[in-house]
C-alpha cells in the first residue's frame, strides 16, 4: 500500500513573508501561519490552543506570496509536513512543523490584510499553459466594482 502526506491549513501569517533566492536561481518564500482552536477544559472553560506552522513556497508561488501576502493576512496552504525537532539554548526539547508548500490561496478581503480575495495559484507541476496565465496575475477589483 502506498503512503500520503499531505496537509491543509487556513491559518493567519504571523509575519511578513520573506523572499530568498536558491544558488539555482529558484525564489522560495518562507513565512509563518498560525492556525487556533477553542477547546473546553475540564472545568467548562474555553481556552485558545495555538499551533504554528513554518511555510514555504517555490518559484512563481513564492514571488506572489511575497508581493501579496503580509502579516495578519489569512491564508490557505495545502502541501507536505515534515516535523523537526532541537533544543533551545535553555535545553528544553522544541517541535517544528514545517509545510512544504504546493499550493495557496489567498483568503479575506483586499485592504483587510487578506491579500487579495480568493485567487488561486497553482502547484509548480502544473502544466505551461496555467504557468503562463500565473505571469498575468493582478488582484482582483474591489468589492464596489463586482457587478452584482
């Protein structure tokens, strides 16, 4: 039987996206996405359980990531989780999560740290033709232009 690793988070960046390029010249794009749930303890009271993600993404996902996506801007990923752990200067044992990104989108409102609506870019693979519209990408109009 064959293995599957894959995730998807929607989760609000908790710092600019940075942009580095590889010795290959490949632009990669890492940034940080927090993803938090409500959960009752034994007592009924609700508390905020936060986990953190480490992102990145390649070549023209990344070059878009980083021109549109800022702190605070609400994101979806789909991609791969790798976990790490190492210790910290004080000794205590940490975990990363780490996603290698194959996919985003963008999430909220233009102008509300959401980027740019709900444009979709595609996963590197992707054939040329959806590689060659990803070139003439421009954010999408704001809520008072939409016809309806």
């Amino acid at each position: 039987m064959a293995s599957f690793n894959k995730i998807t988070i929607v989760g609000f960046l908790g710092r600019d996206p940075e942009l580095r390029y590889a010795q290959s010249g490949q632009a990669l794009c890492n940034f940080s996405v927090a993803t938090t749930e409500r959960r009752k303890d034994q007592s009924g009271e609700a508390n905020d359980h936060t986990i953190w993600f480490r992102v990145t993404l390649w070549g023209r996902q990344a070059e878009l990531a980083h021109t549109y996506l800022t702190k605070g801007s609400q994101v979806y990923v789909e991609g791969r989780l790798r976990q790490s752990e190492w210790i910290d200067r004080e000794g205590n044992k940490r975990i990363n999560l780490e996603v290698n990104g194959s996919d985003f989108q963008f999430l909220g409102r233009q102008g509300e740290n959401g980027g740019g609506g709900e444009t979709r870019t595609e996963a590197p693979a992707q054939s040329q033709s959806n590689q060659t519209s990803q070139k003439a990408y421009a954010p999408p109009p704001e809520d008072d232009d939409i016809p309806f």
